[in-house]
C-alpha cells in the first residue's frame, strides 16, 4: 500500500502491528510531526513488538540545525540529522535493543548498507 503513513485507510488486515520499519521517511518529517509519529507507533505497534528505523545520522548527512533554526529558515533542509541521544529521547517509551551506525557496503554488495544512517531497533515492552 502506497500512502501517507498518517491518513492510512484501513488495511483491512485487522489488530496492531508486530514489526514496524521505518526507511528513512522519519527524518523527513517537521519537528512538529514527532508528535503524530509517536502516536502512530502508540496505535499500530503491537505490545512486543519491534520498531526498526533508518534515519540520517548527525555531523554526517541531513541538516544539524536545531528545530527552531529550521522553523525559522522555513524549510527542512534536505532531511533532519539525528544523534543517538535525540533518537533515545524521541524514542524513550520504547526499549532500546540496538542503535547503531549503518554498515557501510560496498557498490557489488547485494545488501544496502551506508554509514551516515542510524539502524535502531527498539522494542515495545507493553
Ligand atoms: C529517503 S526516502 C526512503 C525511501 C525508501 N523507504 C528507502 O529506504 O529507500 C524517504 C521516503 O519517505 C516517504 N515519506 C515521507 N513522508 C511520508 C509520509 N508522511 N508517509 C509515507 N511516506 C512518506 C517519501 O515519499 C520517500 O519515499
């Protein structure tokens, strides 16, 4: 299904989520969207579950500014860098079972994998 994550339809295939993954779409959302984000995850990740995201890494790819620098600039800069401690913050309902830098691949690689981008995964206790 092909749609904007925060006006879904319903998909029909009933009750909550075990496993969520975000590719790179988070880092693209205003800082003001944090907020409907979280309440996404509340709704659709079921009790146990598992939240993967992908999302530019900070002093290596996207914008640093601050959110008030981006309100003021008007606009989002590419895509919003994170750091480990921000995304622990945002994230902070959730438990933390790995957050780390991407594994950089090679061109030949058959797997994608670049190191500018965060892999979290964290886990949803109840
Ligand atoms: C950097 S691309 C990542 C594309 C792909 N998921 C990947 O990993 O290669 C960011 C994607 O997020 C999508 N996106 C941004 N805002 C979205 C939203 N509100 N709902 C659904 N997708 C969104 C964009 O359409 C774009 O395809």
């Amino acid at each position: 299904m092909c749609g904007d994550a925060f006006s879904l339809p319903d998909t029909g295939l009933g009750g909550p989520s075990d496993l969520i993954y975000d590719s790179g779409c988070f880092h693209h959302l205003p800082p003001h969207r944090r907020v409907s984000y979280l309440a996404l995850l509340e709704r659709h990740l079921a009790p146990g579950g598992r939240f993967g995201i992908v999302c530019f890494a900070d002093g290596a790819m996207g914008s640093d500014l601050s959110d008030a620098e981006l309100y003021r600039q008007g606009g989002l800069d590419g895509g919003l860098a994170y750091s480990a401690q921000s995304l622990r913050g945002i994230f902070g309902d959730l438990t933390e079972i790995e957050l780390r830098r991407m594994r950089d691949e090679p061109p030949d690689s058959s797997c994608f994998g670049e190191p500018f981008l965060w892999a979290g995964l964290f886990g949803r206790d109840h």
